[in-house]
C-alpha cells in the first residue's frame, strides 16, 4: 500500500528485455538516501509512477525492477526508455502519515493530458480516461495520476481536471507532463468496491 505522495524522482538507466522480449527488467536511477533511510530490502514493494514493483536487485543509487507482459500493456511502462523520469514512493508502513489517500499501485488505465492552464498561482491539468474508467472519477474524490495523489476538481464526461501546484511540479513528472502524454490512473479504491458490491445487487 502507498499514499500517491511522491518521495523521490527517479531516472530510468536501462530497459533490457526479458522472458523473449515480452516482459522488461528497468533499472532506475535515484537518490541514495531514498534506498537507504531506512534501508529497502529485496523483495520490497515500490511504486514506480503509480506502478506497484518488486525490487529484484540493489544499488547504492539504484534498484531494478521486473515488468510483465501484462504490465507493460496496461500501464505506460511499455514506452519508457532511458531517461524516462520515475515517481517513486517506498511502501506505506503501519504508524506512517498518511499524506494522501490509500493507494494500492493497481493501474485501472491510462489517460491522456488534455491540457494544462495557468490558474492564479497553479496549473489546471485536464485528463481523458477510457470509457471504463470515467465512472469512477468523481468531483472532490481521490484520484492516482502516475502515483500522484490528486482531489479532482471537476468531471465531464470521460475528463476531469485537477489543480497542481508549483512544488508538485517541481518533485514529480508533472513538470515533463504536456498534452497528449500518456499516464498511470489508479482510482480510489472505495469507488472500486462500491462499484463490485453494486454488481452483485443487481
């Protein structure tokens, strides 16, 4: 579990292909202090942009990461390459803050930026999500965008828009975003059951 508050901005280094070329082994460059304070074992989980990832191997400024065929088709990690840049959060542990909301790394789609505003002293950012997605995103709930959790402002139809401010831009992807890029949209998990429970009411 994590909390879409962006800890470190990490670079991809490698992209080796893997399992046939299907599946992806990443290597990504970040800080040594988001590795070390406390030290992250092998095995533990990181969101990678969003992306809930095993860490397989370690470096001092580094960690690499294994993506499935499965993954790499449902999440924009298909298009990363070297110098890609990463939102990287370690694992919620039990007693941390929780900043955001409850995140559980599982992609629900990929949107696509519409447009970014200037609005007073932020930035209005619009998204556009798949059919299947849209009814999940509600004005004033909880949204993933590539890790970052975001209140959503307002929706129409299979957009919605969220304000950033400077200092998100500054420490996350969102200062590389424009429109027409592609990224990771986790919806809140409540919307997520609700939606199943509704199904068996029927």
């Amino acid at each position: 579990m994590f909390t879409g508050i962006v800890t470190d901005l990490g670079t991809v280094r490698e992209v080796q292909p893997i399992g046939g070329g299907q599946d992806h082994r990443l290597i990504i460059g970040t800080s040594p202090a988001f590795l070390a304070n406390p030290p992250v074992a092998l095995g533990a989980s990181i969101a990678c942009s969003g992306v809930c990832l095993t860490a397989v191997e370690l470096g001092a400024d580094w960690f690499a990461v294994e993506a499935s065929a499965e993954t790499l088709s449902k999440t924009t990690l298909g298009g990363w390459q070297a110098g890609t840049r990463v939102n990287l959060e370690r694992s919620l542990k039990m007693g941390d803050e929780l900043g955001g909301h409850l995140v559980a790394g599982h992609v629900d789609g990929t949107g696509e930026v519409v447009s970014a505003t200037p609005e007073n002293g932020s930035v209005r950012w619009r998204f556009r999500v798949p059919q299947t997605v849209a009814p999940f995103i509600a004005p004033k709930g909880s949204v993933a965008i590539d890790g970052v959790s975001l209140t959503v402002n307002e929706v129409a139809g299979e957009e919605f828009g969220v304000n950033i401010i400077p200092h998100t831009a500054t420490i996350t992807t969102f200062g590389t975003l424009q429109p027409g890029s592609r990224v990771n949209i986790e919806i809140d998990m409540m919307a997520r059951y609700v939606a199943r429970l509704r199904e068996y009411q029927r």
